[in-house]
C-alpha cells in the first residue's frame, strides 16, 4: 500500500491519503479518544502519542496532532503509516458495534486528575490489556490512590499484580503526577480462586521435595 500525504490549512492536521475507499459518501469526526470506540482504525490511531484527533473522509483520513513543538509530524508520520497499513491488510470493519466502556465515562463531578485517568485508562492502557485477554476497571480515585480492577483473563493470573505495578502504575505516575499508588481491588469470588491456585501450587511443590 501506498499512502500519500497532503497538507491541510491547519499546520497540526495531515491528511492520509492510502489510496482506498475508507468511507462511501460520508463523513466521521473523532475528535476526541472517547469517541472513537466504534472503530479499530480510530482507536489504533489514538493510541500513537501525540494525536490529539481523527477524521474519517471518503478516501482520506485526517491526522490532528497536539499543538505542541515537541511533536514533530516527521516521527509521528511513520507511526500513523504503520498504524493504516496494519488496519487495512487485517481485513477489520471500519466500524464496529463495540460500545465506549461505562467504567471510565466522565462524570459531572470527575475532577481534572480523574478524567485524566479514565482517558489513559481508555487510549493506552485497556487496549494493551484486552490483548492479553482481559480487561481493567476504574473503580475510584481518592488521596492519590487509584484503585482498579483486573478482569478476564488477568483476574487470577499471578502476573497481574506485576502488571498493575510496573506498568499500569508507572504510566499512571509518568503522566499524572498525583497518582501515588495504584491498587487491585478484588471480590471475595476471586480471592477464593487465587486461594486455591496457591494451595495447588503449594502442594504440587511439596510433592516434588
């Protein structure tokens, strides 16, 4: 596939053109990460650091970038390339019946940090965890603790500690400074699993002493 480029009137929106239909005689503005649940595209694209924006076009797709120097279209560019070509040779549906999750919805009286949570939760970091076959929660976020919860397939998994501390929290703490801990929050149903896992080990351990 070969993509092109073009300009736009607006310096931190670049449009991709890659050479096939992306939508048939409409239009579909992403304009923030949020909204774009509905579509693999949109999301894959949201996920690049520094796009802050995706527009969907007949044949285009337009790319808006923070307004920020540090981010520089020539990096940027190779990512979003690689992030359309992938879309395109997966043979995905523009456009899903995925629904936006109802844990990280912004609410009313969501301060500033906790809408700042809920949008990393969205953009980087559920995404990642879906891959490994669960899922993450926002259950709250009160005098620098974030506290979540692990779902699917890492809910049991000994790793899932691991993950929370030295991924989830270090990209908590790396782009919001007020999250001083993160924690796992889990149900009596899935201390009782982690319990019997622990005895299975202990004992297949004794067995072999």
């Amino acid at each position: 596939m070969f993509i092109q480029t073009q300009d736009t009137p607006n310096p931190n929106s670049l449009k991709f053109i890659p050479g096939v239909s992306v939508l048939e005689n409409k239009t579909m503005d992403f304009p923030t990460s949020r909204t774009a649940h509905g579509s693999p595209l949109a999301r894959n694209l949201f996920r690049i650091d520094g796009v802050q924006g995706v527009f969907f076009g007949s044949d285009f797709i337009t790319v808006t970038k923070t307004d920020d120097d540090s981010v520089e279209w020539q990096v940027l560019k190779a990512e979003i390339y690689a992030v359309i070509m992938d879309f395109f040779a997966s043979g995905l549906p523009i456009f899903t019946d995925d629904k936006p999750p109802t844990d990280t919805e912004v609410e009313e009286d969501d301060d500033e940090t906790v809408v700042l949570i809920k949008e990393l939760l969205d953009t980087r970091i559920r995404p990642t965890v879906q891959e490994d076959g669960g899922d993450i929660v926002f259950v709250s976020f009160e005098d620098g603790i974030l506290k979540l919860k692990m779902q699917g397939a890492c809910t049991s998994c000994p790793s899932s500690v691991i993950t929370l501390k030295n991924g989830v929290q270090n990209m908590m703490q790396f782009y919001i400074p007020e999250v001083l801990e993160v924690e796992q929050i889990e149900d009596e149903a899935e201390k009782a699993v982690q319990k019997e896992e622990f005895e299975k080990m202990e004992s297949s351990l004794e067995k072999d002493t």
